[in-house]
C-alpha cells in the first residue's frame, strides 16, 4: 500500500512541477494582498496595484455590466447613452454618475479624467484603442459577446479586471437562474404556440425583440 501511495505521490508531484507553485512578483509599491494580474480578450497582461477606482467603460453593453460590479463611486463617468432612459436599462443608476461623456469621447477627454482603468470593446475603433495607451492609460480590451456563453464570460474577466471576482460570481449566478426560469416557461408552451422574431437589433450588450409574428 505504501508503494503504492508513493507512485501516486511521485507522479502528482511530476504532472504539477513538484507541487512548487511559483507567486507572483510583487512590484515595489504594492501590497501582498492587493496585487493582481489580468490577461485581456487580447491576450494583453495588465498589473494592478490595488483595485481600480477610476473606471472609465467607453460603451453601454460594458457599462451595463460595470455598474452592478463596482460601487458607482469607481466609476470616474459614463456615457450619455447610458443616461438616456429611451434606449438604456442603467439609467436610473447613470443618473447618479455626475460626468457624462458623448459616446465617442476623445481620447484627450477621456485622459482628463485620469482613470486607472479604460475598458474598450476589440471592435473599437484600432488607432483609438493605440492612442489610449500611447498617453499611458491602462487599457483592458474585451470580446463582443453574441452569446450567452460569452455574455457570461464577459462578466467574470470583467469581474477579475476590477478586482471583483466575488460580485461577478453573484451576477453569474443570478444570470444563470434567469436563463433557466425562461427556458422552463418556453418549453411548456406548445409548438404550434410559439412565436418567432421577425428581427433582432442590440442595445447595450442585449438582443432585443424588433417584432413577433406567429
């Protein structure tokens, strides 16, 4: 039995490098309990001293997610879309955000507010997204999500990338039992009962219904 124990032992310690988990460096500056690293929809690593507490998202689809992550005092401004009660489901919560930004602000704009953080979706606009970093902003770049699967895994890296991993779990979760409540619901409504769209159009990080026809 022994010998056997030890094989198993042995080969645990060869798969994970001798059970040696290498910490990461901490910078000069930071905190042990503070630091953190992210790796973006790119493929870019960012380093954190401490959570960002200057958020600036630069469309609706992010900032709907950014509010229910964050407390709105992280959030340095948000958009006028987002203000717009016609077209945005955060607008009671954007109404509390004192600085408002068009929706395509500038980047010397969005540099006088000097956030810690700027989220950008990767179909922004690629010399907008290189001058933020050419002025030394912090830039985290996230994937257009067009499923569900991707809204969910837009809310955990997001999640990570503002230092709040447990929050973005919550949202997961209460997402998850939403998606299971209208699953149910549709699935017991006959076939020969069930409508179908006639088009679908975005707003924010939502499919939304244009029309429903039999």
């Amino acid at each position: 039995m022994r010998s056997i124990i030890l094989i198993m032992v042995l080969i645990t310690a060869t798969l994970t490098g001798c059970g040696v988990v290498k910490d990461t460096e901490v910078p000069s500056g930071a905190f042990p309990g503070e630091y953190y690293q992210v790796t973006d929809d790119k493929g870019n690593v960012l380093e954190f001293n401490k959570k960002p507490t200057r958020i600036y998202a630069t469309t609706l689809s992010i900032e709907e997610i950014l509010v229910d992550l964050v407390p709105l005092n992280r959030i340095v401004a948000i958009s006028e879309p987002a203000a717009d009660t016609k077209i945005s489901l955060i607008a009671d919560k954007a109404a509390h955000i004192s600085v408002k930004l068009p929706q395509k602000a500038s980047t010397e704009k969005i540099l006088s507010l000097k956030p810690d953080l700027v989220i950008v979706q990767e179909n922004s606009n690629a010399a907008f997204i290189q001058s933020l970093k050419d002025v030394g902003l912090k830039v985290y770049i996230t994937k257009v999500p067009t499923t569900v699967k991707m809204v969910r895994s837009r809310i955990i890296n997001l999640a990570a990338a503002v230092g709040e991993k447990q929050q973005g779990g919550k949202i997961i979760n209460e997402l998850d039992n939403k998606t299971e409540t209208v699953k149910k619901v549709i699935g017991q409504i006959p076939k020969s009962e069930k409508k179908k769209f006639d088009g679908l159009f975005t707003v924010g990080g939502f499919w939304q219904c244009r029309r429903i026809v039999p």
